[in-house]
C-alpha cells in the first residue's frame, strides 16, 4: 500500500527500542516456544482472536493506531515485546502473565479492560496461555492491511477467459477448483421469468414468455436482456433496491411521524438516473452535492433527496437540539459510508473502530462535512430556464436591498435607463375623495385641509383603519399611500408608537359591486420609499397579519407606498370601493397620518422611489453620482426583480437537508457550520480537539483532511468528500457498488456484509471478481453494462436444481454452481399480484400514493388505516415504488413479505416464513381483491371451465398446469369458484419463488 | 453466538439429507415451532443457563410515569416547595425551563409487610407490594420521548433496532405452535411515542415482530381470516383453498428437493392452519367468570380497556405466548402518564385506569400458578420532574424513575437504589435501562452479552455494550 513503508519503518523503530529496553528489564524476550499445534491454532483462531479483537484492540493495535502504555495485541511480537510492563504474556504461565492478570482485576493498578471480562472470557484467555499461546499472527500489521482497503487494480483474467463472458472466467476457475460440475442451463421459461423480475420486479406477460420460448435465435437471451434494459421500469426496480440502502421513506419515523409531502423528486430522479445509466461517479457527486457541482442544472438538485433520506426526531430538534444535531449527523455520515462506501465509519463515534482503521478524529471529520446543513423542504426549479430566471431576480432583488451600486455592473442595469426614458417614476397621483374614513376601535380621526387624515387621542394597541370611496371613479391602476409628519405625533411621526415608528400588517383592497357579493383585489406588487430590515412592503400584501412593512430608524420623516392591483380597479355609479389599514402588530404601531391618492395610468410607472432615488431623478442622467445612479437602480430593480419572481411558475419543492430548509419548525437555518469536535466518549457534554471536514485517513494517498478555503460554501464540504469518494484510486467506492449489483442479481453479494467491508464483514467469495467488476464501473461508469456482463453470464443462466454432489460441497451456493432460488420481496409480489389480475398501472412518477386512509392523530402523527384504504381507487394499481412508505406505521402486507424497518440502512431484505406470513398472504385484502379480479377476467374467457384454469395458471404461474395441478384447481372451482381458484394462485410458492 | 444460516447446519448434522428430524431443528431454532420438553434440569427453559421465567407481560406506562407522585416518596418537596433549586439553564429534552420546586399533591401510606410507601393513586397496586421489586433509581439517556421510548424497548436511542419482546422471540423461539410468541396490546385511543416502531424486530428476521393485537376488531389478529366481502376466502372455502395451497406447495417442494425455504413455508402453512383454530379462543372472554371480570375492572368504565387488555395478556400467557406488552396511554397531550399540565388533575384518572386492573393480574396470575413462571414488569419510559411546570404540571426527567418486577425469579419485597432528596438524579443504586433489559433477559435464561446479532459490522446486542444484571432483585 502506498504510504505504508515510512509507517512501517516507524514502527521497526520502536520494535527495536523496546526490544533492548525488554532485554534490561526482564529475563529476556519471552520465547517462542515449540511450533504450536493445528488444534491450538485453530482454538487461537476460533476463540481467542475474536476475542482479542473484541475486548483489546480498540486500545492496542496498530489498526486504530492506538497502542496504550506501548502494548499491541494485534500480532505474536506486540505481546511478546509488551508494553511499558514488559512482555504482556509468559508461554505456559498463566499466573506470571500480566495480561492474565489485568483480566482478572486481581491487581488494582492493573485492571483491563475496565469493564471486567465475562469469566468465561477469562478463562478463554487462561487456557490458550496455559497451553503455551500460540499465535499464528507473526506478519506485521499495518493500519490498511486489509482487503478493501488495498488499490484497486484490475486483476487479469483467468486463462479460461478467451471463450467466456469474463465472469464466467472468475467464477469457472473457481468452481473447477471446488471440484464442481455446475448445473445446467435453465429452460427458456424459468429464465424468462426470473430475469424480468430480477431487472422489472415484475413478471413476463405469458405472451412475452410464449414468444421467448418460440424465438430459435442464438442471441435470443442476449436480445431479451437488452430489451429489459432499454425499459423504463428497470429504474423502478433498482431505485427500491438503492432506498433500502439509504433508509429512505416518506415520513420521520420517531415520535413525530410526520409526512413528507415533497420527498418524491428524489424518488423519480433515482428512477431517471438509473434508466439514463447515469454514470455512478455523477449520481455520488449529484446527491452529496448537486448545489456545488451542478448548480445550474434544475433538475438535477432533486438528487439531494439523498441528504434527507434518513429519520428526523421533531421532538428532539426542538427540546433537545444539541443531541438531536449531533445524532442527526450521525445518521448521514452513517448512510454516506455505509450506502457509497461499505464501512461503518459511525462505529468510531464513541471511540476509535475496534476493528478497522478508522479514528474518533476521522468519524468527526465526517460529521463535520454535514456540520451545515438541516433536514427540510429546500425549493427547486425543475426547468432550468426557470431556474436560471429565478436566480438571477433574486440575486438582482438581493443586490438592490443590500449592495445596490453592484447593479449598475450587471446588464439589467440597462432596463433603468429604458424605464426612465418612457416616462416612468412618474406617475401623476390624484386624491382619492374619501366617502368615509372609519376606526375599528373608535380612534378619533380627522381630515385636514390637505386632504390628509389625522388620528388624535390615546391610540389603541391595534386598529384597523377602513376607507371607502364611492363610484363612478376612473380605473385605478395603483394606489399611493403617503405617510405624513405632524407635530401632534411621536418624534413627529409618521407613526404613533413611542419613537414615531409603525406596521402596516395589511393593505387590503375590496370591491363592494351595487348588488352583487363583494370581491377581494389582488395586488401583483408593492413597493415603498423605505424599509425597515426584516419588516418589508411585500409584507403588506402577503397575506399574512403576522407580518408588516415598518420604517424604523427612519422616523421623523415623510414616506410612501405604491400598491398595484392584478388588473385596473374599476368602479361603476353604486359601486363602493374597500381600503382596510390593518396594522394588528402591537404596541401602538399605528398609522399616525396618511393621504391616500390613485392613478390611472401606466402601472409600471408607478414605483414609490427612495428619497435619494427621487433625489436622483431628478438629475439628469448623466450629472448623477454613482451614489445617485446606485440608488435609482435599486429604486427600479428592486420591484422590478419582486416582479418577476412573482410571475414565475411555482418552484419544486423537495424534502433533502441543506444550510437553509423549511420544516414543521419554520425556516431552519444552519449557517455559518457548527463547529465540529471530537467527543470524548462520544458525549456532547465532553468536547475535545476542533476537527474540519475530512474522510478516512486509512486512504493514505488520498487527502483526508479537506482543504477548503476560509470562503468556501457549506457546499464544498460536501463536494470535497464526493470528491473523495469517486476518485479513481478510492478503494471502497468502486468495490462497493460493485458488489451491490452482484447481490441485487444474485441475492447476495461477492461480500455477503454490502454495508461492512471491514474486519467484522465477510470476505469477497471471488476477491478477483469483485476487483475486476469494481474496475469495470470505475471505468465506464455504466450500471447497466455491469447488469448485462451479468444477466447474460452462464452463472447467471444456471437451473436453480443444486446437483446433489455440488451441495455437499458448497451447501450456500458461494460459488453459483447453480442459481439460488429466492422468494419475492414485498414491492415484488405486490407488482407481479396487480399484473396477473390485469390491473397494473404503468403511470410513472409524480407524488406518492397512500395506500391507508388518515385522520389526525392526537399529535403530529396522523392514524393510518390500511384496511379502509379504497382498492379501487385512482392510483391504487401503481408500482409499490410509488407509494407511501411510512417509517413507523408499515403495511402490513409489506411488513409480512420482510419489507425492512427503514429506521436503520437496510441493504440486505430478509426472506423468513412464518404461520401469519402464511395467513396475511392469504387473507389480506390487498391479495384477496386482486384474486376476485383475475377470477372476473378469467370467467369472461372462451372455452371450457378446465380452459378458463389453465389459463389463469399460465397467467400466474406463467407455464400450463399439469394434470393433478388441473384435476385440484377445477375440483375447487367446481366448489368454490374461480375466486377460490385464484387466491390459492397467488398463495403458492409456484408464484412467489423464483427458480 | 451470531446466528448463522440455518441451512449450512442441517445440511451438516443430516449428511446431505434433509429429513424430519432436521427439519423439526430447524423449525425450533428459527422459531417455526414449539421447542421440545424440556430437558429436566433446565425445566423453564434457557438459551445459556436455566431460566427463572419462561414468559413476560410488560405493562408499559407512557409518557414518563411520576415517580414522586407514585412510588418514590420526597418529603424533601414538602420542604422545599416552590423554592427556585432546579437548573438555571434549560436542560436538553426539558420542553421549558426548569419550575419550582412542587410536592406531590398526593398523600402517601406505608403497605404490605414490607412497609412500602406508595400514593393514594395506586390503593389497589399498593395490596400486591409485597409481591413485588422495585428499581427505585432507574435512569435512561435521554429525556425526549422518542429516544427514550426506543431506549426502553430496544436498547438504542435510534430508530431501527429490535426491541427486547423480539429479541426474547429470537432468542428463545416458540412455547407453543399456535399463538405467536409475542403480542404487543396497545392503547386502542392510539399507538405509543415511535408508532409500531417499539415492536420493530429491527434488522432481525420479520417472524420476531410484534403482532399487534387490536381487541376493538372483529378479529383482533390481523388477516387470521378475512374480511367479509370476500366470501371466497371463509369456511369450507378457506379451507379447502389452505389445503390446496399445501399440496400444491409440496408439488413444487419435491421437485425441488433440499431447499429448506421451500419446507419452512409448507411448515408455516401448517401452524397458520393451526392458529386460525387457536386464536378465536383465546380472544373469547365469555369462558371467564363474572367474579374475574369484576376483579379486574372490566365492570367499570373507568378501568374497563386496560383490565380487559390485562386479562387478555393473561389468557394469551396461559396459552402459550412467551411475550406480551401492555400499553397504558396513546401518544399525545392527553389520557396518557405525559402530565406537563397538572398532576393533580391529570395523573389520577390514567393511574386510576391501570391500577385495579395491574392488582388483578398479580393476584390471579398467583392463583393460577403462573406468577412461578410468569415475570410482570411495570416500567415507563423515563420519570419526571421535581420542578413544576405549568403551574402545577412536571416536565421529562430521565434522571429518575421507578420500575417494579413481579413474578417468577423476583426477590419479591426487595428494593434497589435511591434517588436524590428531590428526586431529581438517581443518588444510589443506579439502573440504566441496558441493566433492567440485562436482567430480564437472566431471568429468562439468557446472557445478555452472547445474544447477537450480526449486521452491519457488529454483533448487535440489546445492551449494546452495557448493562449489568440486578442481582439484588433477583430472588
């Protein structure tokens, strides 16, 4: 391994000064001792190793580099050398050896580990010293020294190679080993089936099957395994495969199991991309950090559903924040490493990895890289013209509120000089003649001389002021309302509270038609002379009484407001219009004087431009400052961007975890990072060392720590570890997925442990195999390459009928002398069911489709009830990818067929049977409906009853019946009709196991 | 003792065959099928030593139940009523800042021989105190309901870990062929704080899963029979279909010899069609005397629902069932053990609910004979606070709380641990959930540190890396 020998020769080093030390203190190294015996090396293996590993090597070894008091038990010389004591072990002498002793707690001063040792433990450790502990570990470890962690370098092919589908080469060689005739190749039927369930999670149609069978052609499998790939349902069955890697679901899960409405994006974006074949290094990059490697691509943000696919504990966020936060983080660096790299980085949250080199600094360093983001609905624009707009309006609206003179940079600046030049800003107002002028809460009011109302007295704590005027009246195409200053008021006004300031919650515009029912009239914008930060004029017009435009500092001065209606208020003889001032905030922010007044000309002129903006005005263009121009094009753009963004369409909303999302507590916002440290023990309450975004410092030759500039986004934490992952040299990355798509075909992997690849998950059946395939996506990227080099292998073509010789030899089938037969999983059965019986829905995409009824709950949770769920209705013949799955209410028809707890990563489904399995799958409605619809479509066939069974059979089961199967279904026709006929269909293992 | 592929086994200890015999082991150890007799020295069973109880009934008060107001008496409150003594800083999982001191507005009254002191709301529980252990300092990690919820029932904060009914399931498989061996009863007002998230199996195999046993239905085990409109799949219908399916199942099998998923569903095939004939029985409490009903407060709306859920879990423990949880109270604000608002107002009218029915099933467990093999645990999810809230409400305090044993292998009239003057911390003789889950596993014959499982990496357990057997209530 790269980057090993400087660690080794450190090591050397301190093997030799030990050494010599050893030799001064005690009687000299302790002796090897006669060859140990296959019996004690085999009791080393089974017993004292895991043992070891276990209770240990957390604190000394060289795999967590923690080597406490100097002492490594992870090979012969570490406890022959010892620690600080001197040598940990005398062959042969369990009294006289320090180890024995420190697991006895016999020693005050020497009690490890802290936590006493089971006796049994104990007594393990005294009978292998006793027998003189042989140690067969006697090659020096090193901290990557471990399989998954070598380079990944593409192995050469097998010398059978030439004739052969490569994989054939790997796993030929192999099973000639093994001494294995492997079995024969599967008839077209059995293969048919299995291959369209194994790529669609669906079964062939018989006419599909038929054809297959008749097809004469030599590339005939070749043809089919192509064809599947080219179809879109292929995305339906891998996404699913891909989400139980991820625990991603459409609710929290906890006490809160509250809905995502906008979780589905992800969803159909998995979909799309494994129907694009999207390369696997671009969909990594895309849902760690779609924002920062694509930002312009719309559609693409919905990949970072990815950071949102976990639980969110509701309850904790809000009383419990800093250990919901850092348990939150947990989970994603769990799925991060766990789904894209099979490690359990998460296991060195407490201490470093007992097992594998992975230290309490890199797990933190991990955390640190989602240390700025929260969990919630973030916005999207799914067309990226869209988007691109959205952007730059928002950018432009930012600007003219925080930076106007960098507008006069951009090209937009252009349109102020267009606005000018047709005449706009300038607006020719007119009173409106006021027919009443009301107080909800009787505040004295008084119209002066210049029209102006004044409001006198002790002001309430709200008011809502109600203005009328009576029709006929021009069309209105904007209305001004001028704020006023008056001795009478506070600091002058034009407000009433203590410093002169105010809140306008509302600016409410009616229509009150002679005779017919009153109407609202929208306003499309506002805008206004001055802001106050956070209280805003769109806040007058959103809706939203909670909300209101302010002036605060700028009191003591004049200001004004524009508002314009949708479309130009009109108003006949007999028609009243409506003006409610609502300004409900508190504490007297009233409306101390005010003049309203209405134009009806061109809408666009109508702005309520800042005093410096007028100011500007009214200097010839090219006399202004840039101060004075800066200002104008705020004035302009500000509500010009408002505008725009307004008349958008609606952005996607999509449930993932950014620095900035919108959940049941409102807006949260992570920003800047938290800072991230090491916790000792893993308790928030013992902070240690700060620690910056970084990944596994067991990848020697790649950075493990993140360089990442003072400036950088939050996004580039995450775009660094993407980075990381997909590199080409990554060890992990390539191996992993490699291995999934082996198991996603052949039910279990190279690897049997997807999610672990460390020293406590399996060893690769086929290490070279793996490495090969794991090159192959490495280099082209392509899932679907890797899916066809195995959907068209002979392996792959095998009878799942073990020969009885090769199952005494590899009884588990590591060595796919045959196919392992595998019974449907739950979203399998639930699509196969819906087909058979004619009712399967093929629409794809789009929100999810519950398949319960709901009422509220006594908290945030909703009850769920699948029973009453209407079985008919619009949707409820989807795929199963495309409903609901709810983290803690499951359905039980799911839950019966293994569908796992997505509380935890769950890359591996089980397959159990039980007595009440038995019984859902007889009696759920679900199954029960669907019979009573094949029966129904089977009675309206031709021929007789025996034609009618054969062909629900073929239908079903996709082969014709054989005599006795006949002989029994038409006997239980005869009695129990059709119906009867087709729930035993779908209940027999003919249906639900795949050869 | 990671469980490993049952096939590789049988394959070894049958030579190549698949016969009865392998079989029948393979049914017992994945939990199919009822073990066989036991063997006499170990005659309740055990996985890694003989067991003291071959079955549980947990009663599971939700919300975090008062200990001050119930068990734990504090004359320090008394005292130190209304005094600011509580922490400055609003603690992690506290829903608001930390009150006055409050003393239970309840008067306490020394019971039993033991001369245990228990509240005016639990009269009837306080007769049976002999007969029972208390864990007076118990204390969990958390003191936000979710997290605790799932710490008491699966040894983890987090979601996705099995919970201490499915390991029991897993470790120590069936009693019987015809019930299943663990039924959760919950609150029929509403599921608890995590859904059926509680009654996960977790990474464990499905079969170790609560069923949910819903008594406001026709049939309370779902999808035992089904639904009325489909006539098709009732009586001489269902089962003539049944035994189609089997035949036909046993069609396929031999044509596809040595598959031990294929003879695993032809055995659940049967059990199914055993527990169709079982469980409407055991659902049926007309056998039951009107004395019985009475006693449990099944007469009495008041305690009606859980008495009757309490005797359910009797006739279900009778039957054979190894495991049976009892929920007292839904999620919410209201009709649960949650009592922020007021604990005069709230907390008698849940303890009311329960305590009757609780005293019952001790005393006819013991009638019986089943409290020798039947161990009853009361337990919540955390305690609450010595400090008001909302005037006269308490807030979530993991700091500490009481738990009672009752029943086969417990020191009956024992007591372990203290809390602090206020009640505030555990003081002496702490319990953490990991070493009640530890001794209640003991007790059942197993040792809580070998019952793994493999996943992602690690050998799982319930105690994670902790937990210590409360030898001191071990009898």
């Amino acid at each position: 391994m790269r980057g090993a020998p400087g660690h080794r020769s450190r090591r050397l080093a301190v093997a030799l000064v030990m050494s010599a030390a050893g030799s001064l203190v005690a009687a000299g190294p302790a002796s090897a001792g006669p060859p140990a015996s296959p019996d004690d090396i085999a009791f080393f293996r089974a017993q004292v190793e895991p043992l070891l590993a276990r209770r240990c090597l957390a604190c000394h070894s060289h795999a967590t580099e923690r080597m406490e008091s100097g002492l490594a038990l992870d090979w012969k010389s570490g406890w022959e050398q010892g620690g600080d004591r001197g040598s940990a072990i005398r062959p042969g002498d369990p009294d006289g050896s320090l180890l024995v002793a420190a697991v006895r707690h016999a020693d005050p001063d020497l009690r490890m580990p802290a936590e006493p040792l089971p006796a049994a433990e104990v007594a393990t450790l005294v009978e292998w010293v006793r027998r003189g502990a042989p140690d067969p570990r006697v090659a020096a470890p090193t901290a990557g020294d471990w399989w998954s962690l070598r380079p990944l370098e593409r192995p050469p092919l097998p010398t059978n190679a030439a004739r052969a589908n490569p994989l054939d080469a790997f796993l030929d060689a192999r099973l000639a080993e093994a001494g294995i005739t492997p079995a024969a190749e599967a008839d077209r039927r059995t293969f048919i089936r299995r291959v369209t369930f194994d790529l669609h999670g669906l079964p062939p149609t018989p006419e599909a099957v038929e054809a297959f069978v008749a097809d004469t052609g030599s590339d005939a499998h070749e043809r089919l395994v192509d064809a599947l790939l080219a179809a879109p349902r292929l995305g339906e069955r891998f996404a699913r495969h891909w989400f139980d890697c991820i625990h991603f679901a459409d609710s929290h899960g906890f006490e809160h199991d509250v809905f995502r409405p906008h979780a589905w994006p992800y969803r159909d974006w998995v979909i799309d991309a494994f129907n694009a074949d999207l390369p696997w290094a671009t969909f990594v990059r895309a849902q760690l950090a779609a924002d920062c490697f694509f930002p312009d691509d719309g559609p693409v943000q919905a990949a970072l559903g990815f950071l949102g696919a976990g639980t969110y504990d509701h309850s904790a966020a809000v009383t419990a924040p800093r250990s919901f936060e850092n348990l939150d983080r947990d989970d994603l660096v769990t799925q991060t490493m766990g789904a894209l790299a099979s490690t359990t980085a998460n296991c060195a949250r407490c201490h470093a990895h007992k097992f594998d080199p992975v230290t309490q600094d890199d797990y933190y360093a991990l955390q640190a890289v989602f240390a700025g983001i929260g969990k919630g609905d973030i916005e999207w624009d799914a067309d990226p013209a869209v988007a691109a707009l959205r952007r730059k309006w928002r950018r432009i609206a930012d600007l003219a509120a925080t930076a106007p003179a960098a507008l006069l940079a951009l090209p937009e600046a252009a349109l102020v000089a267009d606005w000018e030049a047709t005449g706009q800003g300038r607006a020719v107002w007119h009173p409106l003649a006021l027919a009443t002028f009301t107080s909800a809460f009787a505040t004295e009011l008084t119209r002066l001389d210049d029209g102006s109302i004044l409001a006198r007295g002790t002001p309430p704590e709200r008011e809502v002021v109600t203005l009328t005027a009576a029709g006929p009246l021009a069309p209105i195409t904007a209305l001004r309302l001028d704020l006023l200053t008056d001795d009478s008021l506070p600091h002058q006004g034009p407000g009433r509270a203590p410093n002169g300031n105010l809140h306008l919650s509302e600016f409410d515009v009616r229509v009150f038609p002679a005779g017919a029912a009153p109407r609202a009239a929208p306003l499309a914008r506002a805008s206004a002379d001055f802001e106050q930060s956070g209280w805003t004029i769109a806040h007058a017009i959103d809706g939203d009484p909670a909300t209101a435009w302010g002036i605060h500092p700028e009191e003591g001065s004049p200001h004004h407001a524009v508002f314009v209606p949708a479309a130009p208020i009109v108003l006949a003889a007999g028609d009243t219009l409506t003006i409610a001032l609502r300004q409900v905030h508190g504490g007297a922010h009233l409306i101390g004087r005010f003049r309203l007044s209405a134009t009806g000309g061109d809408p666009d002129a109508a702005v309520a431009l800042s005093a410096a903006a007028a100011a500007a005005l009214a200097v010839p263009a090219a006399d202004r400052t840039p101060d004075q121009a800066a200002a104008l094009a705020a004035a302009v753009l500000g509500p010009r961007a408002r505008g725009e963004l307004a008349r958008l369409p609606a952005p996607q909303k999509l449930y993932a975890a950014a620095a900035t999302a919108v959940n049941e507590r409102g807006t949260v916002r992570i920003d800047p990072p938290r800072e991230i440290h090491v916790l000792h023990r893993g308790d928030i309450d013992q902070p240690r060392a700060v620690v910056g975004p970084g990944a596994l410092s067991a990848v020697t030759w790649l950075p493990s720590r993140f360089d990442l500039s003072s400036g950088a986004p939050e996004s580039a934490r995450r775009a660094a570890l993407a980075d990381w992952l997909t590199a080409p040299t990554h060890p992990l990355t390539w191996r992993s997925i490699a291995n999934r798509v082996w198991q996603w075909h052949f039910g279990r992997g190279l690897c049997d442990t997807p999610d672990d690849f460390g020293r406590m998950g399996g060893l690769p059946s086929h290490p070279e195999l793996l490495d090969w395939l794991a090159c192959e996506i490495r280099d082209t990227g392509s899932l679907k390459s890797l899916h066809r080099l195995i959907c068209t292998s002979r392996a792959y073509r095998r009878a799942a009928h073990a020969p009885p010789e090769a199952l005494a030899i590899d009884p588990d089938a590591r060595l796919l002398g045959w196919m392992p037969r595998h019974r449907l999983d739950a979203e399998s059965f639930h699509d196969a069911v819906l087909l058979t019986a004619g009712r399967l829905d093929d629409t794809r995409g789009g929100p999810a489709i519950p398949h319960f009824t709901q009422r509220p709950g006594a908290q945030l949770t909703p009850i769920l009830d699948y029973d009453a769920f209407d079985l008919d209705s619009p949707g409820a013949g989807r795929r199963a990818i495309y409903r609901v799955v709810w983290r803690g209410i499951p359905d039980p028809l799911f839950d019966a067929l293994d569908f796992p707890d997505l509380g935890l990563l769950a890359p591996t489904r089980g397959s159990s049977s039980s007595a009440l399995q038995a019984l859902v799958l007889a009696n759920n409605r679900f199954v029960l409906h669907n019979a009573r619809a094949l029966a129904t479509r089977a009675a309206a066939e031709p021929g007789t009853p025996a034609d009618r069974i054969a062909w629900m059979v073929r239908r079903a089961w996709l082969r014709p019946p054989s005599a006795p199967e006949a002989a029994d279904l038409t006997a239980l026709a005869d009695r129990h009709g059709l119906e009867a006929v087709a729930r035993a269909l779908f209940n027999a293992d003919d249906f639900l196991f795949i050869d | 003792m990671a469980r490993t592929i049952p096939r590789r086994d049988l394959l070894t200890t049958a030579g190549g065959g698949f016969g009865a015999v392998a079989l029948a082991h393979l049914l017992v150890r994945e939990g199919w099928a009822a073990a066989p007799a036991p063997d006499p020295a170990w005659p309740l069973g055990g996985l890694h030593h003989p067991a003291r109880a071959r079955r549980v009934i947990q009663l599971f008060m939700n919300g975090g139940a008062s200990p001050m107001d119930t068990f734990d008496f504090k004359p320090a409150l008394e005292k130190h009523h209304g005094e600011a003594l509580g922490p400055k800083e609003k603690p992690e999982g506290f829903t608001t800042p930390a009150g006055t001191v409050m003393k239970s507005p309840f008067p306490f009254a020394r019971h039993g021989a033991t001369g245990r002191l228990v509240s005016s709301v639990f009269p009837c529980q306080a007769r049976e105190v002999d007969r029972m252990a208390f864990l007076m300092a118990m204390k969990t990690t958390t003191n936000v309901h979710g997290p605790a919820s799932y710490m008491m029932n699966t040894g983890f904060m987090l979601p996705g870990f099995p919970c201490l009914g499915a390991w029991v399931s897993y470790g120590l498989g069936r009693i019987v062929d015809d019930l299943p061996d663990f039924v959760v009863l919950p609150d029929p007002r509403g599921l608890p704080y995590n859904q059926k998230g509680n009654f996960s199996p977790g990474f464990l195999p499905a079969r170790h899963q609560g069923t949910v046993v819903d008594l406001g239905r026709t049939e309370p085990i779902p999808d035992v029979f089904a639904a009325a409109p489909y006539p098709f799949a009732h009586g001489a219908a269902d089962h003539d279909t049944l035994a189609l399916i089997q035949r036909q199942n046993r069609r396929h099998a031999a044509l596809r010899p040595h598959d031990s998923h294929l003879e695993a569903r032809i055995a659940a095939g049967e059990l199914a069609a055993r527990l169709q004939l079982t469980a409407p029985s055991t659902f049926d409490l007309a056998t039951e005397s009107a004395a019985t009903n009475s006693a449990y407060g099944l007469d009495r709306p008041e305690t009606a629902d859980f008495a009757k859920r309490c005797l359910i879990a009797r006739r279900l423990i009778e039957r054979g069932t190894r495991f049976v949880q009892v929920w007292s109270g839904p999620q919410g604000a209201v009709n649960n053990w949650d009592n922020h608002g007021s604990i005069p107002k709230e907390l008698p009218p849940i303890a009311l609910s329960v305590d009757q029915p609780i005293a019952a099933l001790l005393a006819d467990l013991a009638a019986r004979g089943l409290l020798a093999d039947t161990l009853v645990v009361w337990t919540t999810e955390f305690g609450r606070t010595p400090f008001a809230q909302n005037n006269q409400g308490r807030d979530h305090n993991g700091g500490t709380f009481v738990t009672w044993l009752a029943g086969a292998g417990v020191k009956a009239g024992a007591t372990h641990g203290e809390s602090d003057d206020l009640g505030y911390q555990t003081a002496t003789g702490t319990t953490t959930v990991h070493d009640l889950q530890a001794t209640i596993l003991h007790l059942l014959g197993i040792d809580h540190t070998r019952l793994t499982f493999r996943t992602a990496g690690v050998d799982r357990r319930l105690t994670d890396v902790h937990g210590h057997v409360v030898s001191e209530v071990v009898g």
